[in-house]
C-alpha cells in the first residue's frame, strides 16, 4: 500500500505534526510526501530525511505559494493514481486540504484518527473523545486525517528518500492570497511544547490573564494555552485555544489555571502526561482528570507559586 503524506511548513521549516503524520502512514505502508510551495527546495531536502521516506513529490511554483487548499487539493488528487492513501495532520492545513481531497477523489475521509489497525480499520474517538469507534472503510483510495497526539513523531535525521520535482495543475482560480496576521512570539509553538499553561474564563479580563499566566509560563519555559471560553470572551487570540474545537496538545506537563474542565476542553488535553489544576470549585470537572489538583483562589495560588518557582 502506497500513502501520500502532506508536508506541512512554514518559512522554510517542517511542522512537526508531519512526523506524526509520516509515523501513521509507514503502518500502512510505502510512504511518499507531498511538498508544495514556493522556493521549497530546503523543505523538500528536510523531508528527504525523515526516516521511512521513499520519495518526496515537490511541486514548487506561484501556484503553490501559500498552500491554498483549492490549489493543493487537485495536485494531490493527480499524485493519488498512483497511491492508495492520502494522509495528513489532524491540523487547519489537514482539516483544509484533506476533504478537498476526499470530495474529488469522491470516497469518504477518515477524520481525527488514533490508531491503525489494519490497510482498512482506523480507531478514532467520537464525542468529544467519550467513546473511541473502530470504523472500517471499503472505498478504494483511503484519506485519513491523523490526531499527531497519538502518533511518535519520526525520526527527521536519518531518512534518505528521493525528492522528484512534479508538475501540478497550477492555480484553481478559486481563491487567493489576501494577507496573513501571524503572532510573534518567543515562547514555544502549541502543539509541540512540552509544558503548558492555560488559562480559563475565571482569570476575569484580558489584562489579568496576561497579568497572571505570563509570568508562570515564562518562568517554565512553557507555551501559553486557553480555554474556548476565554478566548470567546477576548482574553485570548484565537491561536492560543485548547480542546475539541482548537488544538489537541499532549505536554509532558500541562497546567490548567481557572479552567472548569467542560468536555471541549477536556477532549484537547487529556492526553498530556502530567496535569495540573489551580481552581476554587473542588467540584470542577478538571480535579477528574488531573493528576496534581490545587484548590484555592488562583489569583493568590499563581503569583505564589510563579514567586516560588
């Protein structure tokens, strides 16, 4: 069995939830990439030496610049003759692309999946991960969105795959580059920091929750995550979201600082290896899942423990 995986990057550097994605697909079987962009010739060699690869499908052109679904779509329905899986991050970019690809390919798309159990069987969860569904797909062309949680990442050094220019079908004429607002920020990325800090709707304000989680997170070294509900109410950008409908993250460490533990956010962050809950209600969801709980009024438990630190 033959996979296409979708390579994600950004200024010329791969995302590491393409080596979940890679570690997926290799149960499956050969694994192929899929570079697209423009000038990606640095990405198309980093891809190159991701363990397991066979050969890297670069479309380099102006077409292929910012990685506009309607225009990736098709190039990598036209690489599927020749494959049997497309595979990509449970991620915006694999969320964007991978129906695209199923619609035109006219199968159904796998989504959000676990595990892997066979060339047909896919474990995934549904219900906001309350209960975990083995489904088995009979279409002939599999596309499969993979949750990078639940996936080692592959080992980036050691690969020696062929990169293969290809040509595409060009620009769809569907939709263009308007701009992109992207934050800068010196702490660690989201989904691949290995401790986090969230914060939820009890930190009362936008100045407050920076006034607060900041200081801890900068004091581990840690990403800064929130709640849906603290980001609905503006005390956070929308980037910094954590659960069902925002990003699944698995830290070695996560800290959830005011947050309630509604099923959402639970589905986001469960997996995390250690978790740790600061919150007044001793009946909050979260104490069920956490593994360190801390009762008490956050807004004195935070500086202390950031002083502490």
């Amino acid at each position: 069995m033959k996979c296409l995986v979708l390579v994600e990057h950004e200024g010329g550097q791969l995302k590491d939830a393409t080596l979940s994605a890679v570690t997926a697909a290799a149960q499956l079987g050969e694994v192929h990439l899929l570079v697209a962009g423009e000038g990606v010739g640095a990405v198309a060699e980093q891809a190159a030496k991701i363990a397991g690869v066979g050969k890297v499908h670069v479309a380099d052109g102006a077409a292929y610049a910012h990685q506009l679904a309607e225009n990736v779509a098709p190039l990598a329905v036209q690489l599927m003759e020749g494959h049997d899986a497309f595979v990509a991050a449970a991620t915006t970019t694999g969320k964007n692309v991978a129906p695209r690809v199923a619609a035109l390919l006219d199968v159904m798309q796998v989504s959000d999946v676990i595990g892997i159990e066979g060339e047909d069987r896919f474990v995934r969860p549904i219900y906001a991960g309350n209960a975990i569904a083995t489904v088995r797909s009979a279409d002939p062309k599999k596309v499969l969105t993979v949750r990078g949680t639940a996936f080692e990442k592959a080992d980036h050094r050691v690969g020696n795959g062929i990169v293969e220019p290809v040509a595409g079908p060009g620009d769809s004429g569907l939709s263009s580059f308007v701009g992109a607002e992207i934050a800068a920020s010196e702490r660690p990325e989201l989904t691949s920091a290995k401790i986090i800090v969230s914060g939820g709707r009890a930190l009362g304000s936008s100045e407050q929750f920076h006034q607060y989680i900041d200081p801890l997170a900068d004091k581990l070294g840690a990403a800064v995550g929130a709640s849906r509900a603290a980001v609905d109410a503006g005390y956070a950008p929308n980037d910094y979201q954590v659960g069902q409908t925002g990003k699944i993250v698995a830290p070695e460490v996560y800290i959830a600082v005011g947050i309630s533990g509604a099923i959402q956010h639970l589905a986001g962050m469960k997996d995390s290896k250690l978790i740790v809950a600061i919150n007044k209600d001793e009946d909050a969801p979260i104490f069920q899942v956490a593994d360190l709980g801390l009762v008490g009024d956050l807004f004195k438990l935070v500086p202390e423990l950031t002083e502490k630190l």
